[in-house]
C-alpha cells in the first residue's frame, strides 16, 4: 500500500515534461519515483492507502477509487487538480498500458496532468477523475460511460453525453443511455453505438437539446423520456 500524496507545482511540470517526452519515445518509463519525492508531491489530508493493481476496465477502476475515497468529501476532492493527476502518475500503468515491446501509446496531456484553472470540457477527459466520478453519481450504470467495446479508454457515450456536465450528471439521461446503448448480458457496448446513424449517442445528444427546449428532463422518469425520443431510437429501446 502507498499513502496518497498530491503533486506540487515541480512535479506537474516534471509530469507534463513527461508526457511530452514519451510521445517520442514511446518506451520511456514514466518518473515513478517523483511520487513519494517532497520535492515534487505534498502530504495529503485526510491520510488514504491506495494500492497498485490492474482493472478488467474503467469502470473497476471507478469503484476502487471510490471505496479509495470513501471517507473524503466529493466536492472537495473533485476539482483538486493536483491529487488528480497524483493518481494518474501512479496508475499510469493502468490508463497508459505499454504494449508487448513496451511502447505505449499517449493521448492529449489534459487525460494525465489536469490544469489548476478547471475547464469541464478538459476535465471529464481525465483517466482517473472521469472513472471515479461516473460511478460516484450513477453506480451501476456508469458502465455506459466507462466500458469500451474493444478495451479501450473512452466509449462512445462518454464523449458524447460526458462533453456537457448537465448530460453527464443527470441521472435519468444516463440510465436511458445504459438501457438503450449498454448490452447487460454481454458487458459490453451494443453493436454500432459508435455509428453516426439515426438513434446512436451522437444523436441523443442532439435530441436532449431539442427536448430541453419543452421539457423539464431532470424531472423525467426514464420510461417516459425513452417515450419522448424520435422513432429513429426505436431500435435501440429495451423493447425492441
């Protein structure tokens, strides 16, 4: 086990510093050793314990971290950009796998290193914060958010409904998204939720703007706003 610590301004530069360096050469090993380091992190409180393992997907990853901070307040650790990206060096493993020659293959920096000043459109990207919150407000079925078809890092869904944080936080629009786009027996995302075509998440963000106009969705039980939805999601209804 290792005490949670928080990068200070060193040692998110040494991280972005990284993370610049790895793009080009993609076997580089990420600065571990900075984590424990009081020249690069601080003391966190309260005191955790957070435990180094691999997860089947992101959605494990979000129930571990939320039994991790079980005890903490959720506003008061959400925007906490230094913690964040604490626990994005020390899973890097997990959210930046090296492949079998030891190369790995990184995404945009905002996904590892978050940015004091908070911009949800770069935060809700996040390979640790996103997991952890998601399945802090909507436990189960977060699963639509967080599980990729081919064992990736980001779903369909999670770009299209987690880019608006009133999407992404309205627990009725989510559930609908899991019953309609989640296959349950499978685990996994239905076949061509990733598709532009009538009825796919990139269109059910579309449709919610159109039906937010009228309605008043937060107050919409998710059998009744499934029934508000254009017949080209037909296909995609628990019914069907």
């Amino acid at each position: 086990m290792t005490t949670v610590r928080i990068l200070n301004d060193a040692g998110l530069q040494r991280f972005k510093e990284y993370i610049a360096a790895v793009k080009t050469a993609p076997k580089l090993e990420p600065p571990r050793e900075i984590l424990e380091d009081g020249k690069f992190s601080e003391p966190f409180t309260p005191s955790l314990e957070v435990e180094l393992q691999q997860f089947e997907n992101a959605y494990d990853f979000g129930v571990y971290l939320n039994t991790v901070f079980a005890d903490c307040e959720p506003r008061e650790i959400s925007r906490n950009h230094a913690l964040w990206s604490w626990f994005a060096l020390f899973f890097f493993d997990v959210i930046a796998k090296s492949n079998t020659s030891g190369a790995r293959k990184i995404l945009e920096e905002a996904v590892y290193v978050l940015d004091k000043r908070f911009s949800f459109q770069r935060y809700y990207r996040h390979l640790v914060r996103t997991p952890w919150l998601a399945v802090y407000k909507h436990g189960e079925v977060a699963k639509v958010l967080l599980i990729a078809a081919a064992g990736g890092t980001r779903t369909e869904v999670g770009e299209q409904l987690g880019a608006y944080p009133d999407l992404f936080g309205s627990e009725n629009i989510i559930a609908a998204a899991y019953r309609m786009y989640f296959d349950v027996d499978a685990q996994k995302p239905k076949r061509g939720t990733s598709g532009k075509l009538g009825g796919t998440p990139r269109r059910l963000t579309a449709v919610v703007r159109q039906l937010q106009l009228t309605y008043d969705l937060n107050d919409c039980p998710v059998d009744e706003f499934l029934g508000l939805l254009p017949r080209e999601f037909s296909k995609w209804l628990p019914s069907a």
